[in-house]
C-alpha cells in the first residue's frame, strides 16, 4: 500500500510532514510514503499581511484541491492555518499529540525577556492577535508587521532593525531552532491561536480504511482541546482580519477553555474563559464565543 502526502514546501511544513510520516511507519510498517509538495497562495504571496489578503485558507486551498481530485491521499497542515468551516467532501482524521502552544519572543543579544524590551523598542509580527495583545502589556512598544519563514523572520531582527520577533515555539521546535528562543509568553499576557502547535490530518470523507489508520496516531488529550478551541474559533467566526486566540486546558475530567476577541483595529478587546466537562467541547466554545461577541458589542 503506497500513501502520497501533500503538504507545503517550506522546511517547517516538510519537517511535520516527515514527522507524521515518522510514526505511522513505526505502527504500519508494510506501508509506503511518499511525500508531494504543493505551493499555495500564501506561499506566493510572501510580502502582503496576511490579513490584508484576507483570504481563509490561503495556505490550504490548493492541497484540498489535490485531495478532492484524488492527487493526494491524505494531507498534513498546521491546524490553525484551517478555516473554521471544513470543506465539502474533506474532513480531520486522527490529531497526533500536540507540540508547545505557546508564542514566544526572539530577541537581539543583550535582551532576554519582554519587560527587558526598552521604551519604544521595536517587535516584529505578522498577526493581530500577538500585536495587540502584546500592546495592551506594553504599549510603549512599536510593533513593525513582518511576513517569511521562520528563518527569514530572525533574519528580519538584523535587517529590519528589530529588537525581536514574536513566533510560535511549536515552529522552532519543530525545525531545531529551540535555541533561538529568548523567552516563551505567557498565556497570561498572549493567548495562543486556536490549535496552535496541533497538527491537521486532512482526508476525503470517503477513505474510511485511511481514517481508521490515521486515527491509531490520535491523541486524547490533544483532540478534547482542538475540538473546544476550533468550536470557539467557529462560533466567532475566525477570520484574519481580527485578533483570536483560544487555549484549552484539560484538568481530570473537566476543561478551561479562554479566549479572547478584538476589533479590526484592536482598539477593544475581550477575554474571557468558562468551565465545563470532557464531552462538551463544542458547546463549551460555542458558548464562550456567545458571552465575548455579546461582550463585544
């Protein structure tokens, strides 16, 4: 049996691809992989925010299209790259074990933490939701909107004359750039995105024998948290042109499920979290995006 992967071509994406790949061959050993690269609008259009194409799924459009023609077999994204709404004919297998959610702060030598950043200095980031979360900590700073791989956003610190860049520690992690991180960001001050760290394994509804074998790599805990924090996303109505984040956390048998919603222009912006039991994800973060959008108005 021979299974043909889509996935991006960055080297982030082609590392979590692999890494899939990795421990579905340790459970089915008789099975080939083999590993196609898909260019998407998002990876074509390097120098634009992207809220400013504002575009849902502008890093996934083109892989489904492969997997509904039949290209492809399966496809693995970053899950919070996912539009809310699932597309006809597609859906989520298995969910693998989730890498670190948290966002975290490269910084230029000499600093070594966010209240370390002087008055006025300059942090680079290419979403809402780090800029404005981070201004409302410290709004002296001046926050440059930056686009590119990993590598190139660290370059971005010297070449743009930064004093850091914000970036998600699953991604560093992933590419062996742990060492790079000066500091991680506390939920407390910046909210992960929806599923940040999660990985996507997307299918065509009718492969039943594939999704049974993707889900044997699933992770418990992992989905309880994605199903809550992508029912949030969806009862907001998750766009890149607003700030959203959501985190889940799972405690025996019941779940904390924050987030946190602005306007356009992050000139407001709620947090809020509510309780609930496993078994109730989706109603938990419907819910919550009820009590923010309410708060909101």
């Amino acid at each position: 049996m021979k299974i043909v992967v889509g996935s991006r071509g960055s080297k982030l994406a082609l590392r979590q691809t692999n890494w899939v790949i990795d421990i579905l061959k340790e459970k089915f050993e008789d099975v080939e992989f083999e590993v196609k690269v898909i260019k998407t609008k998002g990876d074509k259009i390097v120098n634009v925010s992207l809220d400013k194409i504002g575009d849902k799924g502008l890093f996934v459009k083109e892989i489904e299209k492969e997997l509904l023609e039949g290209k492809i077999d399966m496809a693995v994204h970053s899950m919070k790259d996912m539009p809310s709404e699932m597309t006809e004919g597609l859906t989520f297998s298995g969910i693998p074990k989730r890498e670190d959610y948290r966002d975290v702060l490269v910084l230029r030598d000499g600093y070594k933490d966010i209240d370390d950043i002087p008055k006025g200095g300059r942090i680079g980031t290419g979403s809402k939701r780090r800029k404005y979360q981070l201004l409302k900590y410290r709004p002296d700073l001046e926050v440059v909107s930056i686009r590119g791989n990993v590598d190139t956003r660290i370059k971005k610190i010297e070449n743009e004359n930064l004093h850091g860049v914000v970036l998600a520690a699953a991604g560093l992690k992933r590419i062996g750039l742990e060492d790079k991180i000066s500091s991680y960001l506390s939920p407390d001050i910046v909210l992960p995105a929806p599923a940040q760290g999660a990985l996507a394994l997307q299918i065509r509804k009718d492969r039943l024998k594939l999704d049974k074998m993707l889900k044997k790599i699933s992770d418990r805990k992992t989905e309880i948290q994605i199903k809550a924090e992508r029912a949030f996303l969806k009862g907001v109505g998750g766009s890149c042109h607003v700030p959203i984040g959501a985190l889940c956390n799972v405690i025996e048998d019941r779940i904390i499920l924050e987030g946190i919603l602005g306007d356009e222009d992050g000139s407001k912006l709620v947090r809020e979290k509510i309780e609930g039991k496993i078994g109730d994800e989706e109603t938990i973060g419907y819910k919550l995006a009820d009590k923010i959008l309410k708060e909101l108005k």
